[in-house]
C-alpha cells in the first residue's frame, strides 16, 4: 500500500477526520484526549458494522490488531490500515516489529511511550485535540496536529555529537558530513 488515505470516523457524538501519509503512524498525547475513543469507535464499526452506530469512511479496510492472538489476526489483514492502542505490549517487541516489516499495511498505533523497535518518522507522530463543535448536534470535532515538525527550526542546529542508529551508511554519511566541522559522530548500535 502507498500514498495518503483519508479516513473519517464519526457517531452522534464526535467524529475524527484524518489522513495518514506512512506505513508507520503514531498517535501520543495525555489522556482523556480521545485516542483510545477513537481505536474503540473503529472496534465497535469493526464486530457490528453499521449497527454499531458508528460511520467509517476510508479507502482502505480498517482493522483492530489486539490480544494474544495478534500474529493469527494480523496474518489474514492484507492491504488493511490497522490500528492498535496502547494496552497491547507486543508493539514493544522486536518480534512485532519483524512481523509487520514486509506486510503492505498502514499501522496506526495509539500510544504514550515511544516504540524504539518500530522505524517511524517524526513528521507521523500526532497528537489529537478537539477543535470545535458543530451547531445543533453539538458534535466535537477531532484533528489531528503535528507533535514534532522537521520545518520547527529557524536558527541553525550546532549539536555537540551526532547520534545516529548504526554504523553503516547513515553513520558514514553523517560522520563525513560533521568531520570538517569537528562534531563527534557515534552510533547507537542499532537502537
């Protein structure tokens, strides 16, 4: 799967209207902001469909990825967009991030801690805030916001090492690009 995929998930009550850009998104922020609301508003369309009372809008198939039977589920989730909250420990592991490395799926993970196993940019790390209500059904609006952006610094960047995830070329690269300047380069070996 690739490009952006909008997605708009909506009750009587609160509707949330995104696009995902990356194989790899990932939703931060405190609680009571609404991010497990949304995971649950998609579970719920997901076991009863329009029953549930719940409208998702997206291109692409929307699933919920939990439990210990995560590796079965999400063997049968082709061309899915899967989204996965925080309560599920196995995003932690290395063993997660090798089972979804060559899926064509888009991952949307909920989740206050970050994932150092999972290579997600930062420009997909989103934070959700409300940011109206619409007129005679009071409902809330969600949008997402970016966390950290790349375009964030206007003065130049004169870090006092460069850390960087191996030694290959990445490593290289950036150990070229400061020897001039002086600037320790070193890697993280991996992590």
């Amino acid at each position: 799967m690739k490009g952006t995929h909008k997605i708009v998930v909506q009750n009587k009550r609160i509707r949330y209207d995104f696009e995902i850009r990356r194989n790899l998104t990932v939703i931060q922020g405190n609680s009571a902001t609404g991010k497990t609301t949304l995971v649950s508003m998609i579970e719920e369309y997901y076991e009863n469909g329009q029953a549930s009372g719940v409208e998702l809008h997206s291109d692409k198939e929307c699933a919920i990825l939990s439990g210990r039977n995560w590796k079965a589920d999400l063997a049968l989730m082709q061309d899915h967009i899967v989204f996965i909250d925080e309560g599920n420990e196995f995003i932690f592991t290395d063993e997660f991030a090798a089972c979804i490395r060559d899926t064509d799926n888009y991952y949307v993970i909920v989740t206050r801690e970050g994932i150092p196993s999972l290579p997600y940019s930062i420009e997909e790390i989103y934070g959700i805030r409300s940011s109206c209500k619409y007129s005679t059904l009071k409902q809330t609006y969600n949008e997402f916001f970016h966390l950290y952006r790349a375009d964030s610094h206007q003065k130049p960047v004169n870090p006092d090492v460069i850390l960087t995830e191996d030694s290959n070329s990445g490593g290289q690269f950036f150990k070229a690009a400061v020897d001039r300047k002086g600037t320790p380069c070193r890697s993280a070996g991996g992590k």
